[in-house]
C-alpha cells in the first residue's frame, strides 16, 4: 500500500507539471550569492539558490534553499523531478532547518548517468498551492572539486603553532583551538581519518551558509582522538579584514581543492580518499553520518 501511494504521489505530482506548464527561471547576478547559481520567477516572486553546482556523473547530493520574498520557504519536504530529455527522475527533497531554527536547505540525492544539462523541477507548496520552479543544470563527468573515492590534495595548510594568534587563521570571534592544530599533508601521511571544512563564520551572508564551523567543533569534542578536525577560512588574512571584504584575499589552498562556492565539508578516509563531500551547509547528522562510516571501516 505505501508503495503504491508513493507511486500515485509521483504520477500526480508528474501532471501537475505537466499542467502547469512554466518557462524555466532567470539568473541573477548576485555579488553576494558566495558564488551559488541564483534564479528567479518573477511572477511568483520565489527565489532558489543552488547551493550544489559542482556536479559529476554517478550519484550527487543536491541542496538548495528556497526564499519568498525575503522569507525563506521551509515545507517538510518538497517533491523534485530530474529532467533530460524525456528521462525523469522523481525524488524528495527534505528540508534540513539549521541549528538555530532561522535558515535552512533542502537535500536531496540524484543519480545523473550522462553528462549534460539537465533541468530541476521543483514543486513548491505556497498558499495551499504547488508553484512549478525550472532552473538548469549541468553535469561535468567528473567535478572540479575533488569526487568521492579521489585522494585528498596534500595542502599544508596554517595552524595555530604557525601563526601568533588564531585570529589569523579564521575569522571567528570565538575561535576553538581544536580545529587549528592538524595539518592536512600531515593526517594524510599519517593515516588519520579527518573531516574537513572550508568556510569563513564571518561572512556566511547566503541562506546556504551555515554554522559548519561550529558543528565541528562539537564533533571535534565527541570523536576526540579518532580522527582529526581541521577548518580552513576561506580568507587567508581574516586579521587584516577587519569587516571590509574589499580587504580580503580568498585562500590559496581552494584553488588546491578546485572549490569556488563559500562553504564546504569532506570526509576523508584513513586511506587519504575522499568517502564524502558536501557543498553549502550540511547538517551535522549528514556529516557525522558519513564520518561514522569512515571510522567503523
């Protein structure tokens, strides 16, 4: 019976967008956007952010939030169809709120088989009704940053014996010094298991930045000594900013790491293998999830 309730949910939710019929959404240009595709409906006055453009072939993890009008839409979960030509594939998309309850994204995992572009069909409930949003994809076969199952780059990033004071290697205002002590070559040459985030706390100005920083440091502290924690700020003088990010210069060590959004999070292996990664913000159950699987190998 559940199976064919789904079944009839997906068929109707099909028609619907058949029905409703839609021009695919407008870019916009946002200097603010943390480099996340941004699109608009005008007549419905919604907003997506793509928070998940670095795509390869295989399965992905697809994220996006959703605003209206300056609110940001935070339906349970959200019906999401894939598009290729006449290949569709129905999915959910479950909103993931962040810990303090004002933001939040939904996620969602898709399995593109080809390269190319695809489209997002995304139904969103408003009013009691279900407003039709198309924005576009592309798939490349393998991403810019690094894939699960690739190695880890070997950055020698900063830490806190490098520098004076740790205010030049974040631009947190509360610091924890549990994430400035491990150097990436090093776990790596040393087998270590360890999860890494590139974010800066400062200026996390999108709806798809959260406090990933934050989140861990309270994974430092429960997984303590089995694997290393390591945050790297996506501005390499956070000491020099000083609120004026005209200021700023992004860190080196991105380029390394291929990225080019403002927040992201890998799981690395013992083996030095990427097993998980995460672009925009992921809730701490995604990325304890994932190191949980690296530590019972």
């Amino acid at each position: 019976m559940p199976h064919r309730l789904a079944m009839l949910l997906v068929a109707t939710f099909v028609a619907l967008l058949a029905a409703c019929g839609g021009d695919t959404m407008k870019r916009v240009q946002d200097p603010f956007s943390g480099g996340y595709p941004m699109y608009r409906d005008e007549a419905s006055g919604l907003d997506i952010l793509f928070g998940t453009p670095d795509l390869g072939t295989g399965e992905q993890r697809i994220a996006f939030a959703i605003t209206a009008r300056d609110a940001l839409v935070r339906a349970p979960a959200i019906e999401v169809i894939v598009r290729r030509g006449s290949e569709r594939q129905a999915l959910s998309a479950r909103y993931h709120p962040f810990p303090a309850g004002t933001r939040g994204v939904y996620v969602t995992q898709a399995t593109f088989a080809k390269t190319g572009d695809y489209t997002l069909d995304v139904a969103v409930p408003i009013e009691g009704k279900a407003t039709r949003l198309t924005f576009p994809v592309q798939v490349a076969a393998t991403p810019k940053s690094p894939a699960i199952g690739d190695r880890a780059p070997a950055s020698r990033n900063r830490i806190s014996s490098d520098v004076g004071s740790l205010a030049e290697l974040t631009t947190s205002t509360e610091a924890d010094p549990a994430l400035y002590r491990a150097r990436i070559a090093d776990a790596l040459a040393a087998g270590r298991p360890f999860v890494v985030v590139f974010a800066s706390p400062a200026f996390c100005t999108t709806p798809l930045c959260g406090p990933q920083v934050e989140d861990l440091g309270a994974l430092a502290k429960q997984y303590a000594g089995r694997a290393e924690f390591i945050h790297v700020d996506i501005y390499d003088n956070p000491h020099e900013i000083k609120g004026d990010l005209s200021r700023a210069r992004r860190s080196p060590l991105l380029a390394e790491w291929g990225i080019s959004t403002d927040e992201w999070t890998f799981v690395v292996a013992s083996d030095g293998r990427v097993a998980n990664r995460f672009e925009a913000y992921a809730a701490r159950e995604e990325v304890e999830a994932a190191l949980k699987a690296v530590l019972a190998r």
